[in-house]
C-alpha cells in the first residue's frame, strides 16, 4: 500500500494518455478534478492485486461517453459518487475498494475521484490494460463476470440502474443512457467480489502509467529519450515519424468516429500512412498494409515533448510520432480477438499481433 | 367492486380504441393475452378510486414505445410483471393495486395482464382520461408528483431502474431505453400512495372504455347508432365523413409520426380534411381551418362498424366517420396546455375548446 499524491496523479494523467490509444477522454481534466480531491479529502491509499480480500466489494468507478463531449462537459466529483452512492444502495452493503475500469485516458482518474471524496482506497489494476470505447471490452467479460448491477449518474441529478442480461446489453442499454443523458455519464459496471477480481484484473497498471508518465516527464525536451524508454517498458515500436496531413472526426451513436492522413517525416519522408478510430485509434496503415491494428496499442504522441495527443485534439500540421504496444495476452485468445479485434470493428481483415507485423518489415 | 371477465375485456378493448384517438397501441392483440390471462389465473377485481385506501401502493403498468412496433412484438405476461416484481424489490414492499396509466389502446389492457397473474385488483381510474405518445403526459405530473423509481423490462430479460429528476427526464430516458430494448418495453412508472391517486386520476375510464365499447358492439350494423350513443355520452361531435385518399407514417424517434388526407363523402362530397398524428391523433383540419386538436380527442371510426382504425390500421380508400371529443378539465389547465396542447407538439396556434370550435361552424 502506499499513497496516491498531486505529483503521482501528474504522471498517471500523461502516462494513461499513452495507454488511452487516443482515446478515453483527455486526462487534463481528469487531473485537475483529481488533484483537486485530494487536495480537499486527502491521499488516497493505492493498494495492490495481493492485497485484495477475498469478500471485499471492488466497484470499478468510470465516465462514459464520447471524448470530445467530455472536453465541454466537466465532470464533477457529485456526478462520480452518485454513481457508487446508488450502487451501495441496491447492493445493500458499503463499497470497500474501487478501482479503473480501464487505464486509458480521463478513466484512469475518476475512481481517484470518487476513492478521495469516499475514503475508499483504489486498486492498483483495471480490466483493459488500455482504453477501449465500449462497456463490454472488459477482462471481466471475458472471463464471463456479470456487469449488473449497473449505476449511471449525470449532473442533472438523474441516476439509473441497469441490470442488463449480459455486458453487450449493458454497453447498449448504458450508451443510449450516455447520449440521452448529454453525451457523457458517470457509470459502475462489473461490482465484484475481491476473488472474482484476482482472478480477471490486470494487475499494476496505475503504477505503470505513473512509470510511462514520469519517463515522459523527466525526459522532456531530450531528443525522445522518454519515448525511448517508454518503447522498452513496454516492448513497443515505433511505426514512424509524420505530419499530420488531415484528420476527420465526427460524433456518431456517441462515439467519436473517424480517420487522420500522415506524410512521413525524417526517415518516413515520401510515406504516406493513416490512422482510423472509434473514440481509441484501432487501425495504423502504410498505403493498405496494416502496421498494428486493435486490441494492440497505437499512440500518437508530439514529435517535441513526447507527450500523446488524444484523437480529438489531433491538428493539421502537427509533427508526430506514431508508436505501438502488444496488448495484455487475455485480448489475444480467441473470445479476445471476438470481443474487440478488427472484424468486430468492421473491418475485413484477421488480427495479427505487432510483434509479428513488424517483425515482417525488417 | 366487480369481476372483470372477457366480455368485460372485449368492450373494454374496443372503448379504449375510441379513447386511444388512434394510439396507444393496437387493443386486439392485448385483448388476447388479457383473456388468456383471465382464463389462466382467474378474474380481475375492478376497484373504484373510492375504494383505494391511503396508504395501498398503486403501480401504474404500461407498455411502452411506438404503436407500429408494438405490432409486431406481442407482450408476453412475463414482461408486465417483470417490472413490477423489481418495483417490488426497489421499493421493498407488496404492490397493492395495479391502474392503467392511460386508458387508450393496448395500455388499457395490460395492468389486466399483471393484475391476473399478480392477483391483486385493478383501478378504474386511469392518468390521462385518454392516450398521450409521452410519459409526462399524465395528470400526476400536473399535479407535481415524482415519477421515479421508474422500473422497466424487456422480453430479453433486461431490467432497467430509472430515478429521473422528473417526468420530463423520465420520458427522456424511458424512451431510449424502449428504442434500445426493440421499439417496445414494459414500465412501470409514478408508483404512488392511494391518497395522491385520488387526488390525480381520472376516475372511471376503464368503465368508461367499457360502456363505450358495449354501445359500438352491441348497435353493430345498426346504422351508426352506436356512434350517436357513444357521442352523447362522451358530450362528441362528428367532423366528418370521408374516404382516405393518402396515409403516410414513419417511425421516428420511437414514435410513429405522419398525417392522413381525407375526401369527403355523403354531406362533406367535395370537401377534404387532414389528420396529423404522433402516436395519437393531434389536429384535425379542413384546409387551414382546425376542426380539433389536442388535448381533446379525435377519433377514426370505421364507416360501416363504428369500431375505431389506429393510426397504424389506416388504409388508403377507407371509408370513415371522424368524432371529436372534449378532454377532461385538468388538461384544459395552463400547465395542461403547457403539457399536452398544439405548441408543445410543435404547431404554432393555440389550443380552443372543441365546444367553441364547433360552435362557429354552426
């Protein structure tokens, strides 16, 4: 156990943004709201995977909602706690732990949220490993975990309770909630129990995006040497070095959907690469061969400072480094790839993991 | 109190066609299962609004979503009393009389459904005097009391609690709930004590649907005698008897929108009218000229039968009578009008009494 503080919470925002693939909400937003409940209710514990009782009742605590709603649309720590209050409420017993449903983005900071205002510690895991865009891409799931009882919240004061009979139900019930509710919502999905959740969590992810942001940090303005060290941690690659040449997004079903168009810079110079997202980046192309594609990780990050640039504050002309990760192993079993490979995404062709993609360009 | 039987069930359904003005659904498929519930659990027990005490729980049980979907997807028992079992559970006590919510249509029907396989009476009294497309559209949100909890179900074994700020929220997050669930779900909303039911429902109707039903049944073929009886009770008019020439709806936003052209026969030869429709009929025109609109209903008979055509039956070439009828006082309120008149449904007259209206036609 030790204690989540204002420094940690800087590099968990800029290091989840590197897991958040593009997506899961800007994290600038997160921090501040983050920083700030610290400030007012103190540190919160951070505790591991190991340490988890067995009959304690972890609730993962999140927004939902496309990310560049988020960006207008604040949230606020009532919004977060509403959420969890409820959750106690039906469940009938006090919440001990709540923890990230997914280590990407703003998601990663709103349980440090809801944990500084309830006293609660946080857990050191989350269910993706990264950020995707819906509800059912949870380890949980496909360990075949039960979402409901589900909790929403907004700013309005309306609180829902869902209890969908599976999580492609809980995704599709919850997101119509999220629009109606004006494109973002706070959520608590997949309540479980401290066993259920050693056996499906993925462990240590919190302390990994503190680790990838202060490697950014530290390194800022030396030549890359934070990418650098970021692509060793995580046995990444880097794809290439570009400019941002377009980029279309637009809103749709409450996502953030669309495409960015590169030209390659420095050794990439002539290239021509693309991008394609649903709220997460999920395709990195060459012309039309595929360099990384979902469940692994593509991040864009500034060619400058190092830092990743979220889909929504992508610009024409922006210089940038284009890298990718391995995911966990539980998205490369076969329900994984179901759940989110590119086929779900819509796009026709089979999952191969980076390591193997690249290992081809050599 | 009474038994309700079948015969009782058929008259009911047809009345409640009358004062569904075209919505609320198709009543001949609730019909069918009313009466098969009937038969299977025995009959229903018709309290008066005089016989509630004041502290019995009354639970309104409706269906919702659009007419022409409802169609398609017949409600099963299991539905009803899914989302009156979780009522039960998230209010922790006993439901002890079930109501309509609206006596127009399939709605009239279905607290029978749940009344026989719960076994508890059922409440002559409804919350709109006649069918509304919108869940704030009931006298219990003019007289500020709270829809939530709201508990809904689907027939894929989804359950849903909704705990809106108000009525207007409940109807917002309602409807995307039952567009998501298919286009239809049962709902179970406004859960209120006996004392707020008296003070708010309009008392009656489902006597009302019955003895207007009775009057169309029994005077069959008769030469529209059962229209003229059903007119004088109901204190109507007829607008019109016409052919219709075009019918156009689609479905949007869960609603079954569109409007209908009709020429005019017998002594309207030579005229033509127009009915808009958003579930339920809206306005009534000759040319430019209102005829009737709501709050107060308007009703398509079938020329021959009397027996009411919902928006959804209308068929090209038709020949129909078309009645109007005045509403009950608490939707000719300002807050009424507010609620339910011509502006809200986005037509830019105001409402008149269809009394005054057809008396300057004289």
């Amino acid at each position: 156990m030790r204690y989540i503080d204002e420094e940690a919470i800087e590099k968990i925002a800029l290091g989840a943004a590197v897991l958040g693939t593009g997506g899961g909400g800007d994290p600038y937003i997160g921090k501040l709201v983050a920083k700030e409940a610290i400030r007012k209710y103190g540190p919160v514990a951070l505790i591991s995977l190991d340490e988890l009782e067995d009959d304690q009742l972890v609730v993962p605590v999140s927004g939902m909602g496309a990310p560049s709603v988020t960006i207008e649309k604040i949230p606020s720590e009532i919004e977060f706690t509403a959420a969890l209050d409820k959750l106690e409420e039906v469940l009938g017993r006090k919440v001990d732990v709540v923890m990230p449903i997914e280590i990407g983005g703003i998601n990663s900071l709103t349980p440090i949220i809801a944990a500084a205002k309830k006293g609660l510690p946080l857990l050191d895991a989350d269910a993706m490993g990264r950020a995707f865009p819906e509800a059912q891409m949870v380890t949980f799931h496909l360990d075949g975990l039960e979402p409901s009882p589900v909790t929403m919240a907004d700013e309005k004061g309306n609180t829902v309770v869902l209890y969908p009979s599976d999580g492609v139900w809980s995704e599709r019930l919850a997101r119509v909630i999220t629009i109606e509710m004006g494109g973002s919502a706070s959520i608590c999905d997949y309540s479980l129990l401290g066993k259920e959740v050693k056996q499906s969590a993925i462990p240590g992810t919190l302390t990994l995006a503190e680790k990838i942001g202060g490697f950014l940090l530290d390194n800022k303005g030396k030549e890359q040497q934070g990418i650098r060290k970021m692509l060793e941690e995580l046995k990444g690659y880097q794809l290439f070095e570009a400019k941002i040449t377009d980029i279309e997004h637009r809103l749709v079903g409450g996502f953030t959907r669309g495409s960015a168009q590169f030209e390659g810079i420095n050794q990439a110079q002539g290239r021509s690469f693309t991008i394609h997202f649903q709220n997460e980046h999920l395709v990195a192309k060459e012309g039309e061969h595929i360099l990384c594609s979902t469940p692994d990780l593509i991040a864009v990050l500034d060619e400058e400072t190092g830092f990743p640039i979220t889909t929504e504050r992508m610009k024409y002309g922006a210089r940038v480094v284009v890298v990718a990760f391995p995911c966990h192993d539980k998205w490369r079993t076969k329900k994984g790839i179901e759940t989110v490979g590119p086929n779900y995404f819509g796009y026709d062709f089979d999952y191969r993991p980076v390591e193997e993609l690249q290992k081809e360009r050599r």
